[in-house]
C-alpha cells in the first residue's frame, strides 16, 4: 500500500453529505425534452461515474484510518483486508470476513447500500445478522459522508481472492442469538448525514462511532454487551484476552495526569507519557495492520479532538492490571 498521500489534510467528513443510506444523486437530463435520445445516452455514459462519485475514496483511507485500519479484518502479513484474522471470544472464535473487492470470496458484488448496511446495521447482504464481534453497533453512527467516503476506498483496495473461513461457535441457533442480541443492545443510533464539526462532539463521535476507542477500552458485561457503567475505564480481559487500561481521566487509574498532547503524541506514534511503547492491539491500531494505514496516518486536528474528548469524559475508578 502506498503511503504517499499519508498524510492526508482532508478532514473527514466535512464535505458535503449525501441523505440516505447509499443513495445516488439522480441524474438530471438536459430540460429539453426533444433531446431525449442524446439524454438516455448521456445517462448511459455519466452514470456509472456518477454512482463511483458517492463516495471519496481519499477521504475514506483517513475514515479507514482512524476507524483503526480496521485491522480485525487483517492479518499481520496481509494483504489489507482480506480476511482471515482469528478473533477469540469467550463465544467461540470468529475469522474476520474478507472486505476487498474480490467478486467470487469479498464483497466485489455487493452493491454501496449493501456494503453501508452490513457496516451500521450488522447485517450482510444475505439477510444474515452479523455477531457482535463486528461493532456495528458503534458503526451504527458513523455519518453517512463518512461510510460512503469509507466503502470507496474500500472499493480502491487491491481484491484479494480469499475465501471465508466459517466461525467456531458454541452458542445455538447462532444467527438467531446474533438478530435477538441486536434487537436487545444494539442502539438505535440515527447516523447524521454529515460528522460534527465543534471538535468535542467531534472527538466523541470519531471515539465512539469510527476509531471505536470504546469498543476495546469499555469492558463487556456476559452478554457481550459494553458496560456502559465503565465508559472506557478498561478491561482485564480485552477483545485478545490482553488486558487494556482505563483511559478516563480518573488519576489514580486512569489518565488524569495525562496531557492532551500527551494523548495526541500516543495517537500518532504509540509512544506513551512514561516513553514506553504501546504494545499489542493498541500498537496495530496506531501503526495499521499488513502495512495498512492506523491512528499515525489521521490528521493531528482530528486525534487533538478525540484527546480534548477523552479529556471530558467522567472519571471513573477502575483498576486495571497489577500498576
Ligand atoms: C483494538 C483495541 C483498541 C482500540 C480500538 C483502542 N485501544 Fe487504546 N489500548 C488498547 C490496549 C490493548 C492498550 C494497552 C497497550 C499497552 O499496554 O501496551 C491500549 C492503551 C491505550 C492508552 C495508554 C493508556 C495507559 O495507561 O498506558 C491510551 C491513552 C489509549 N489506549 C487510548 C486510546 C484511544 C484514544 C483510542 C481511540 C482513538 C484507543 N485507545 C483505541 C486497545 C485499543
């Protein structure tokens, strides 16, 4: 992958949203209605650069990038998103489905609304209900600039041909459980057509709806639902089974001592306040994944947000690990 344009200035979702999951701007004929011929060839011709016009996929690597490089989908040798990554839960172990524009083993068929609906809504095009190891109950806000932006770089990825590999599961009736949990936590979050701009609600939306900062920093409760009595106050037992530490603003056991360019500084080079380097998971999401951009791709105006956020969130005492 090249990382030419890494350092991208776009701020994500700042152009102009599009209403609607996936819908197309219409097509507007010349007004004169005896050039109905030259119309319906003009439509031919303009609407497929139309319909790729949906999304901007350089602005969508930066939503990649921030929502991690979506490394669940990547294996640490790659190819970017192809899939295959072994995700353990204490439900049975999932592999992280193939997301490049493969036709026959990723999703080069799907249509953007499809693509978008599997994202928000955790549903795959088949009708089937995705388990909640995919955090499309976070996704479930992201703006709708923003996922159409996202499923156009996705559309630019090399397509890789590699097929799924079926989860390991011990709970019955899977796919049910998976629809029952939905209907029971995932919120019904309304995507605004575009992101927010102030930067503290622009910090929360890209913490909790893109970068997902929530998902592995707020422990679960047994059902595999994030406890929101402990919003980011951290986890023994992380999405690998790695603890991950509490990042509210708690000084005694979580960040509170913590700056907000110490916060940035992490974001962008995984470097911690004590100098240490972050490791495991933290790591993949600041670096990327199989040479995939991470959090150290994001423009510094969008991790100073998500940082003054993290800063305003409520302290909550929680210790994490043995420190
Ligand atoms: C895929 C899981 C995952 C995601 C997503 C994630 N983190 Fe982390 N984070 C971790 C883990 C695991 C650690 C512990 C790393 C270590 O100790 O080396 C960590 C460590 C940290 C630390 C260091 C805290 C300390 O006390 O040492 C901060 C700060 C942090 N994360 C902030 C964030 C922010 C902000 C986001 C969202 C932009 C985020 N993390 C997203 C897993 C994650």
């Amino acid at each position: 992958m090249a990382h030419a344009e890494a350092a991208s200035p776009l701020p994500v979702g700042t152009r102009h949203a599009v209403s609607g999951e996936g819908r197309r701007p219409p097509y507007h004929p010349p007004d004169t209605a005896c050039r109905v011929p030259t119309a319906l060839l003009l439509a031919v011709l303009v609407w497929p650069a139309v319909a790729a016009a949906a999304g901007d996929a350089a602005r969508g690597r930066v939503v990649f990038a921030i929502a991690g490089g979506c490394g669940c989908h990547t294996t640490s040798d790659g190819p970017v998103a192809a899939g295959g990554r072994e995700l353990k839960t204490p439900f049975g172990t999932f592999y992280a489905p193939n997301i490049t524009p493969d036709p026959d083993t990723g999703i080069g068929r799907w249509s953007d609304a499809e693509i978008i609906t599997a994202i928000r809504a955790g549903e795959t095009r088949s009708g089937r209900v995705e388990a909640p190891v995919m955090p499309y109950y976070q996704y479930a806000g992201m703006s709708d600039g923003d996922v159409q932006d996202l499923v156009a770089y996705l559309r630019t990825l090399a397509p890789v041909r590699r097929a799924n590999r079926p989860a390991e599961v011990r709970i019955p009736f899977a796919h049910l459980a998976y629809r029952a949990w939905r209907l029971l936590f995932a919120a019904r979050v309304n995507p605004a057509a575009a992101a927010p701009t102030d930067p503290l609600a622009r910090g929360r939306y890209l913490a909790d709806h893109v970068a997902i900062c929530t998902d592995c920093h707020t422990p679960r409760d047994r059902f595999g639902a994030p406890d929101t009595g402990l919003y980011l106050a951290g986890t023994e037992t992380g999405p690998d089974g790695d603890p991950v530490p509490n990042i509210t603003p708690d000084r005694a056991t979580g960040i509170g001592k913590w700056t907000e360019n110490d916060i940035v500084q992490l974001l962008q080079t995984g470097m911690k306040r004590d100098m240490d380097n972050v490791q495991g998971l933290m790591g993949e999401v600041v670096d990327g994944v199989g040479g995939g951009p991470g959090y150290a791709q994001v423009p510094e105006s969008e991790l100073r947000s998500i940082a003054k956020y993290l800063r305003t969130v409520p302290p909550v005492r929680h210790q994490v690990g043995g420190d």
